[in-house]
C-alpha cells in the first residue's frame, strides 16, 4: 500500500473518514431540513428551490473529476485538506446568505469541497483493506453520510418551528474546521508509490482493454440511484408535507430515511462481500422500487415513516455498495480518477433528482405522483447494475 508513517491504524482511519462523509452528510441534509424556514425567508419558488438544492452537487461534479485526477497526482490527503477546508468555509457562506444568487453560488462553491472529497474517501477505503472487505469498509466509512443527515434531522425535530436555519448551515462549516488538525497530524497517506511503467492516461485506464461499456454502466447506475437518492435528501421532507402532515412528520420522515440508510449501508455492504454484487443489488433496487411505489400512494403518516426508513436502507445501502464497486475496475495508477470519474458523472443524478421534483410540483404534480416516478429509475438502476457486474466478471475470467 506504500503509506506513509501515521499514528492511525485502518480502524482509526476508516473513524476519520466517517467523520468526513458524516459532516458532508449533514450539510447536503441541512437544505432539505432548513428548506421550510429558508424558502420562504428568501422568497423561493418551487423551482428555485429545486435549483438551489442541486447547486451544490453541480459544484461536486466538477470537484468530484479535479479531486480525483489531482489525488493520484500529489497524493490522497493534500486534497482531502482543501476539500473539508473548502465545504467548511462555504457553509457558513450558506448561512450568511440573503437573496436567491448568493445562496447558489455558495451551494455551488460548498459543492466543490464535496466533491474533492469523495473520491479520495473511496480511494482510502480501497487501500487500506483487504480485498475481501473493501465492501464493509467502504460502506463503514459512507454511512457517516446518513448518519450526518441523521444529527440535523433530528435537531429539526427537537427544534421544530424554533428552528433557526442560519445556525443549521454555521453548525455545518464549524464542525469540519475542528476536524481538520485531525486529517493533517494523524491521517495517513495511502496512494500507493508511482510505478515508472504505471500509465497515468485517464482516458485509457476508463475505457481500454474492455473497460469502456463496464465504465459507462457504472456511470449510469450511479446517475439513476443519486437522481433516487438526493430527490429523497431534499424532497423527502416537503413532499411529506405537500400530503398533508406536519413539518415536524416530515423532519422524522427525513431522519428515519437516514438512521435507517446506515444499517442498510453496513448491512448491504457486507451483504456483497460475502454473495457478491450482482444479485444482492439487483434485489435491493426491486426492493426500493416497490417502496417508492407504495410510498407515493400512501396517505397514513405511519406507512409515509415505515416506507420511508425502508427506502433509506435500501437506497443508501445500494449506492454505498456501488462506490466500493467503483475502485476494482480500475488500476491503483487511475483509481482515484476512476472514483471521481464515477462520482461526478453520478451527480449528474442528485442535479437532476431535485430539479426533477422541483419541476414535477411547480406543473402541477402530486407529492404521490413525484414518488411513483421513482420507482422505474429504481428497475432501470438495477437492471443496469446486474449487467455492469455481468460484464466485469467476464473481464476477470
């Protein structure tokens, strides 16, 4: 693995990591929360809303491809710096924002920290475990997602109309500052030693030697399970409204969906461990189409909480299976490129999913009918991921 000197063993690292995706898991959650009090504070239409929420996962596509493409360059932990830096620094942007342009280019700007993030969380969790538990490990580390979502769900709902949005977004950019003394003194460096013969060619490593259709469905899947996900993330709350109910349901909706994503992230992770990709996902995504099937045609709050969790387990779980899938098909040399590759084309999915609801509710559709909608991008996901596991077992017999 070639890293260097640390005081931090794999467990102390894959608990940093956590940490990381944990804060960026609150951050991404706090719109959805705060979006309640905040719309109507700066006088948002639905789909401004919708815009606002998707502008920071237009900033992480971008952070996403430069992150990667920089990491296996000058090294995992310089970049993942900049990263929790960056999103710090920008969500307190957010909170000190007081008109509709300034809220985008701070969701855009907090979007880029995100993004260089990522793909080095999923680097490191590739190499400091064994192959056999790059499953678990990955998706120990990216149930820090949910579980950040989790925290300010659950201060939404302590809080309940006292809310007070600004602090969310301040609470937010303090966390990650404190933590970055952490990264720098005690996280090690993983990228494994360049190889003299190592071919750097991004292009290459993605799409030669009967990787192009693999790498392709991999971008595919992750756009249609993240348009799945963050439509959920940012929607989840005001949809369960739009049916009806009270914020406070929606706040719980919104926090049972993520508690619930991190037994389905740790289970479904060791789930593909030990019998593999294809089957275990391809169960879990015509799992989750059912629910968001009977989730947009439910009108009782407790099926609207129960359907909700069950959707978090199964949709988190699935992505986070997905990024430990991400790093086998590539060589060490592209493999953090390979990561943000995947992760950036994927956010073109958590763009669209709020855009999408967004759109859906401001021409009229029901909180039902924006559900429903998710259940064939769930089949489609599926369908696409059982190939893509298809073919790469081909390609290592």
């Amino acid at each position: 693995m070639g890293k260097t000197a640390s005081r931090l063993g794999p467990g102390a690292v894959t608990a940093v990591c956590f940490l990381i995706a944990a804060i960026e898991g609150y951050d991404i959650q706090a719109f959805g929360v705060a979006a309640p009090q905040l719309v109507p504070e700066l006088g948002l239409a639905a789909d401004q809303q919708g815009w606002a929420a998707s502008m920071a996962m237009v900033g992480l596509v971008i952070g996403a491809f430069a992150g990667g493409w920089l990491a296996d360059r000058t090294g995992r932990k310089p970049v993942l710096i900049a990263s929790v830096v960056g999103f710090g620094v920008c969500s307190i942007w957010t909170a000190l924002t007081h008109d509709y342009e300034s809220l985008l280019a701070a969701r855009f700007v907090t979007g880029l920290g995100f993004g260089g993030a990522l793909p080095n969380l999923i680097a490191i969790a590739s190499e400091i475990s064994r192959p056999e538990r790059r499953g678990a490990t990955t998706s120990a580390m990216f149930c820090g997602m949910p579980a950040g979502g989790a925290v300010v769900s659950l201060v939404a709902r302590m809080m309940g109309d006292g809310l007070d949005w600004r602090a969310v977004f301040i609470a937010g950019g303090v966390i990650p500052l404190l933590l970055v003394p952490v990264i720098v003194f005690l996280l090690p460096e993983t990228r494994p030693p360049a190889h003299p013969d190592a071919d750097r060619r991004v292009l290459r490593g993605l799409f030669a030697e009967g990787l192009a259709v693999p790498t392709l469905l991999l971008w595919g899947v992750n756009i249609l399970t993240l348009l799945v996900l963050y439509l959920m993330l940012n929607w989840l709350p005001s949809l369960v409204v739009a049916k009806g109910h009270s914020p406070a349901d929606g706040a719980v909706a919104s926090l049972l969906f993520n508690l619930v994503g991190v037994a389905g992230a740790l289970l479904l992770g060791l789930l593909v461990d030990r019998a593999g990709f294809r089957w275990s996902l391809l169960v879990a995504y015509a799992a989750l189409a059912a629910a968001m099937f009977a989730l947009g045609r439910s009108a009782d709050v407790g099926a609207i909480l129960a359907l909700s969790a069950a959707a978090g387990f199964l949709v988190l779980g699935a992505q986070y299976a997905l990024y430990s899938l991400a790093p086998m098909l590539y060589d060490p040399a592209v493999r953090a490129a390979g990561a943000g590759a995947a992760v950036g084309f994927g956010r073109f999915g958590s763009i669209i999913g709020p855009l999408l609801a967004g759109e859906l509710r401001h021409i009229g559709w029901s909180a039902g009918q924006v559900l429903d909608a998710m259940a064939p991008v769930a089949v489609a996901a599926g369908l696409g991921v059982f190939a893509l596991t298809f073919l790469a077992k081909l390609r290592r017999d």
